[in-house]
C-alpha cells in the first residue's frame, strides 16, 4: 500500500527532539522575555513604551537588573516615589541608554543624599555588567 504525502501531515508545532507538541525553545525564551517586560510595564512608568521595549528586548540582560533596581530603590527611597524609565537616544553621537528616573517628594538635600546611597550600595556593583546601557537620576516629584 502506498501512501500519498498529501494525507501524512506533520504539524508544524511537533518537535521531535522535545517528543511533543511544544512551542519551539526561542518562541519560548521570547513569551519569556516579553512577560518579564510586561511585568516591569506594572512596576515603572514605561515614557516611550514601544522604544523601551525594543530597547529591552535588544538588551535584555539589563531585565533582571530593572527588577532589582525596583526593590533597591524601594529600599533606600521608600514607598512615596514614583519611578519612571525613559528611552534616550542620540543618533549623532551614535549613543543610546535607559533611564531609571526616581520622582520623590525629598528636599534636595535629602534626595542627593539617597542618590548617593543608592549609587554606593547598589548601582557601584553592577555597573560593569550594564555596558553604558542603563543609568539612574532623580528628580523631584
């Protein structure tokens, strides 16, 4: 009995290596990529969401360290800032990075002197991994 291709279909999604139905592994590490982003959507104020999120998924390494700055920056500011991400970018210069931007209610004093603290006990110890790529400032609210 001979049988005709047309009636052996392979589904597209069957991965033989996986032995099932699965999505494949990249389509997966992107759902994954874009959840965590989507995650950071609900704890910052995204400025220029569609260039942020490119930006992010271009350098997605800076993902986990958006997470931790949100803690860290809880941490040392408190409950009462808002904190904002913003996209900048200058084409001549051939330069772009994202900004953390914390808004708290402090006298300039006080807010210089957690900038400060922030930058001593959180950002002086990753700023090698983040390759000129992400930075934080603070404003007033």
């Amino acid at each position: 009995m001979q049988f005709s291709s047309q009636y052996i279909q392979i589904p597209t999604n069957y991965y033989p290596l996986y032995g099932s139905f699965v999505n494949p592994p990249e389509t997966s590490i992107f759902f994954d990529k874009q959840n965590k982003i989507t995650r950071l959507e609900n704890l910052y104020y995204f400025h220029n969401p569609d260039e942020i999120k490119r930006f992010l998924l271009t350098h997605d390494y800076l993902i986990e360290h958006l997470f931790e700055a949100y803690d860290q920056i809880r941490r040392i500011f408190g409950e009462n800032v808002e904190i904002h991400l913003e996209y900048t970018i200058d084409p001549e210069e051939d330069w772009d990075e994202l900004f953390i931007v914390i808004k708290s209610p402090y006298p300039a004093e006080k807010a210089v002197e957690l900038e400060r603290k922030l930058f001593d006990e959180w950002f002086v110890h990753i700023m090698d991994k983040l390759n000129n790529k992400l930075n934080f400032i603070e404003e007033p609210l």
